[in-house]
C-alpha cells in the first residue's frame, strides 16, 4: 500500500510554503524531511496524516492504510487511568480472549470436531495478534520512556505536560500504524531514551516518516533524506553523512555545468554580435540567436547561507581554576545526587543523563536559584558567570526584539544593537517584532544574542540547541568551538556532545562520574552512553569479547531450538490427539505461552550482550 500526495499547494496568508508539491510514502520506507524553521515540514507532515487540507493538490490513501500522528498530546478525559488508555489497543485481543473462554466452557462439557476447530483456529489468531506478548511489550515500551510501573495506575491528569506527550508517543508506537508520522520525536528524551527508540524504529515493520533536527538520530534511523528548502523537495537515498556527500557533490556539479553553460552563452553571444551585421553571416548569426532562445539555462545552484553569526568573547580571562564542586549534595526534597567536579579553564564539560536525575539541578544549584542538601563549590577568582535557560521559550514580553535587547544593553547605540540583531537574522522591520509573537527557535537567537554581549569567562548553557534547526545548530557549535572561555552544559543532543565536549559528567541513579575526553578521536557518545547502561550491564561488563561471543552463539542455539519447539507446538494444534481433546488443548496453549516467555527472557539477554559486545569492540578501537 502507498500514500501519495500529488501537486499540492500550501499559503497562509501571503506567505507561500509550497507549490505543486508531490510525496510518496511506500511501505518499509524510512524517510526523514529535513529543512530550515518555518519550512513548511510541519505543515507537510499535517497534510499527510490528514490534520490539515492543502490548498490544492489530491491525497490518495488506501481505505485499510493506518496513518499515527504524534501531535500535541490532548486527552479527552484526564481521570482516565493510564492502563485502561493503553489496554483500548488491545480490545480486539480481549475480544478473542472472551470468544476463547466462552468456547472453553462449552469444550469442558461437549466436544465437537467443529468447536475444536474453531478453538484451535482462534488461539492461533490470538498468537498472531500477540496475545501472549502484549503486556511485555507494553510494560518495556512504558518503561523505557522514564515511567515506572506504579505510573500505570495514575490518572492522565496527575502527568506534567512533557510526560503527557511521552504517554502519547508509547500509544502511538503501541498502535503500530502502517504509516507512523513522528513530528521532532528526540525533543525532551534522555540520550538512552533515543538510543533505545532508533533500535526500535529500525525494526520498524512498516513505513516511517519523521522530521527531526537531532543529525545523529536521523543518521541511524533514516534511509532516505527529503530536503525542503525553497518550497521544493529534493530526495537523496541513505543516511545523513551520505545526504551530506551528495548534496556537496550534486552542488559542485551543477555549479561546474551552470559556469560551463555560461563560457558557451558567452562565446555564442560573441560570434552573434561580430556577424549579425555582416550580410554573408547574417543568417548563420540568426541561427545562434534561435538556438540561444530555445537552450535550456542551467541554474546556479541555490545555496541558502543564511546563519546567524555569534562571537562569544570573555571581558577578562578569570582565573586558571574555574569551579571547584566537592561532595555537591543537589536535590529539592531528597538528595538526587553527589557531585565532585573540578573545571579548569577553557574545559567544555557536557552533563548528561537520564531526565530526572539531577542535570539541570546541578546548574540551578551552582547558579544559587536552588539551595543545595550538602557539601560545597567555590568558583574561581574573577569568574563572570552568563547562563542559558532552556526555559527560555517561556520567555514573554510586549517589547519590541529591538527594545528588549537595548534595554539588556541600554549603553550601546541603536546602530550598535541593530548590528548585533543583523548578526543573528534580525534585519529591516523584523527588529520591530514583539517577543511575544517569536517562534521558539527566534527567542533562542535573542537570548544567544543576549549572552554573547555579556562577555562573561564561564558559560551555564542548559539545552541550548532546543528548538534550533540544523544550520542553527551548526552556526552555535562554530560559534563555541571559537569562544577561549569555559563552558558548563547540559545537552540530550548527541552530535553536540560529541563535537563540543571536551570532558563529561555523567548523572544517574545518584552517582555521578566524570571523564576527561581530550583526544578528538575518542567517540564522546558512547562515553555518555556507558555510564547510562552501566546499570543494566554492570555483571558483564568485565567479560572479553572472546567469552562474550561464545554466550551469544550459546543464546543463538537456545533461541533456535525454542523456535522450533515453539512451530512443533503450534502444528499440534491440528493434531488430533490434541484437536479431540479440548484439556490436552488448554495445556498446549499454556505451553506456547510459556515458550514465548522464554524465547523473549533469551532475546533480552541476547541483546544486552551485543550491547556489551559493541561496546567492548569500540573501547578497543578507540585505544588503538
């Protein structure tokens, strides 16, 4: 089955997002649209799962496709009891479940050959429907978004905003619609929590189409990239490094034919003027002229360098050491954990770790606006400190950008506040917006714009590539790898980590560790990455890879012989001996049941394994 969107128009008002537009989604297909803010990708993907009518154009979806949409999470009734919402999935199960009891209490009194049938062919639907496996499925799902087991028991109501929409994103996956539309699907995810989700949308059965600025998640998960970007799309097949390499080259192509094409227009227009006044060339001039109008121009290729343009300075270098944290007791109520840090200068130390364990804590705590539970910090001498708010999207004013940054800075000119403004895409009348009306990524350039004036020798930045897109984000990397200060930050963005982290501090379970990473070679990512699985991995972790193979081939025999066992089983179902007795049916039932448990208890294992494996290999190719 296909869904396509064929020569679709989109406006608001004056502003056109796209025209005649066409997409195709196939099953198994696993795209990512990629593009700058305001784009129209959102807008396009709304279209797609029918949130929102094109102007023009025709959708074309099959009666029996399913299309889930992660929009913003609404519930119609909050009292509802989070396991009764997830359990709605699986009324088709609960169906056949009281179709197979009702017929097993006929079965225990009378047996025919036609209700023994009829048994033995619901219970192998009940199977294939998963029957046996959906409440595994949906405690491991619910698990792995941060909730605890006790939370199925809540009310929707009791939830934070950020958790509501984590409930509706486990509801989603649950339905497992033949087209599954993920809108920024990392955004608030722990790093863990994104890893385990690229795992699962790679085994993903059926089509998948998402928008994401997070360049790591869209390189493991996607195999083909769609670009929007003057209100067309543009494909290239395979993952972000190869979209990458593609587009430098497609550019580098066209531009070469774009300037070839013109030395030839050149040269044709030359020969035209030298001969059309010449009565013998006159014609052959003509015939130039008529191949010159009907020549099919070859564009130069577009290239949109729009960025802002950030220089992060420090009025005075502070001192060598910059912070000094020994045994931080940080946490409202109870502690969430105990910090030992020491950060010298010039040090890009990245906090990581799942949501909920102390990360943004430690910062409001070193910044004051929490007291802490014990122990102690002392910044250095002269050290300036300037702090980014991942709250900043909250931020609210009936100022003008304009105003609002003059009034941070009231001792400069307007000219100088309109320069910086430029520098960070404010130009013209854009200046003279309110910041009430600002898009999230546009109050993040205003406060970036209002950090870089301070000039301050540490920077406390807490999630600062939230709601930028992908030139954003790569405009702030360049902008920090220059800066000569220090900087402190918390970030769940993986390709940051990586390429901005010169040490890490890694928060979870109320333990906090810290590695020093000054060889650029060194995959940050899975140092962040380890200490997250520790716990999970900790009794194997000393194991070689040699042994570690030997317990995977052992699983892999164990997997196989269940498999079997489990296909032998089910041919019973047809046996006679089985199909006449309706006790010896219950009892095979019951003992598919229990292979089933097996052979996931196994697969478990089997992946924590080659989990461990992965990460034994690159440890050894990182010291290599």
């Amino acid at each position: 089955m296909t869904l396509q969107l064929s020569r679709a128009s989109k406006s608001f008002g004056a502003d056109v997002l796209f025209e005649n537009l066409s997409f195709e989604i196939k099953p198994n297909d696993k795209i990512a649209i990629i593009g700058r803010n305001g784009c129209g990708k959102t807008t396009l993907l709304k279209i797609l799962a029918q949130e929102l009518e094109s102007d023009k154009g025709d959708l074309f979806k099959p009666k029996d496709m399913t299309v889930g949409y992660l929009a913003q999470a609404s519930f119609n009734n909050e009292e509802m009891v989070v396991e009764d919402y997830f359990l709605k999935l699986f009324q088709p199960l609960f169906v056949l479940e009281k179709k197979i009891a009702e017929l097993a209490e006929i079965l225990k009194h009378t047996s025919t050959d036609e209700n023994l049938q009829l048994f033995s062919t619901l219970s192998e639907e009940y199977e294939r429907l998963g029957g046996y496996i959906y409440k595994q499925e949906m405690m491991t799902m619910f698990t792995q978004f941060g909730f605890i087991e006790e939370d199925l028991k809540r009310k929707i109501g009791e939830f934070s905003g950020g958790q509501k929409t984590r409930l509706a994103f486990v509801y989603l996956l649950l339905s497992k619609p033949d087209i599954l539309l993920l809108d920024e699907p990392t955004n608030h995810l722990d790093m863990s929590t994104i890893e385990w989700l690229e795992t699962y949308l790679n085994h993903y059965e059926k089509a998948l189409v998402f928008v994401s600025h997070d360049r790591m998640f869209i390189d493991h998960v996607a195999k083909t990239i769609v670009e929007m970007e003057y209100g067309e799309l543009t494909t290239y097949h395979g993952n972000y490094a190869s979209y990458q390499a593609q587009k430098a080259l497609n550019q580098e192509k066209q531009l070469s034919a774009f300037k070839r094409q013109q030395k030839d227009i050149e040269r044709l227009e030359a020969l035209i003027e030298k001969f059309r006044y010449k009565k013998n060339k006159a014609k052959f001039a003509q015939s130039k002229i008529k191949y010159l109008d009907k020549l099919e121009k070859i564009d130069a290729p577009k290239e949109d360098k729009r960025n802002f343009k950030a220089r992060f300075f420090a009025k005075n270098r502070g001192g060598k050491q910059v912070l000094l944290v020994k045994d931080l007791e940080i946490g409202y109520h109870e502690r969430l954990a105990k910090i030992n840090l020491e950060l010298i200068h010039g040090n890009h130390c990245a906090v990581v770790g799942p949501n909920g364990h102390g990360k943004s804590t430690l910062l409001k705590t070193l910044l004051g606006k929490i007291p802490a539970l014990g122990g102690e910090y002392l910044f250095g001498h002269q050290i300036d400190i300037g702090y980014f708010d991942q709250e900043q999207i909250e931020y609210k004013s009936n100022q003008t950008i304009l105003e609002d940054l003059w009034d941070a800075y009231p001792d400069m000119t307007q000219t100088e506040i309109r320069t910086v403004l430029g520098s960070f895409l404010f130009t013209s009348d854009e200046v003279f917006k309110e910041v009430n009306v600002l898009s999230g990524g546009e109050k993040v350039r205003l406060a970036l714009a209002k950090l870089m004036l301070k000039g301050s020798n540490l920077l406390i930045l807490d999630e600062p590539t939230n709601h930028l897109d992908i030139p954003g984000k790569e405009a702030l990397e360049k902008s920090l790898s220059d800066y000569e200060g220090t900087i402190l930050f918390v970030s769940h963005d993986r390709y940051f980590v990586n390429k901005m982290a010169k040490g890490i501090l890694s928060i979870e379970n109320g333990q906090a560790d810290y590695y020093q990473v000054g060889d650029p070679i060194v995959d940050k990512v899975e140092v962040v990455q380890k200490n997250e699985k520790e716990v999970k991995s900790n009794s194997k972790s000393n194991q070689s890879a040699s042994r570690i193979n030997k317990q995977i081939q052992k699983l892999e025999e164990s997997i196989a012989l269940k498999e079997e066992e489990l296909a032998i089983a089910r041919e019973k179902r047809f046996d006679p001996h089985y199909y006449h007795d309706y006790q010896n049916m219950k009892d095979l039932d019951e003992s598919i049941d229990e292979i089933h448990n097996e052979i996931n208890r196994l697969m478990k294992e089997w992946e924590s394994l080659h989990e461990l494996l992965n990460k034994s290999s690159q440890g050894e190719s990182d010291t290599l």
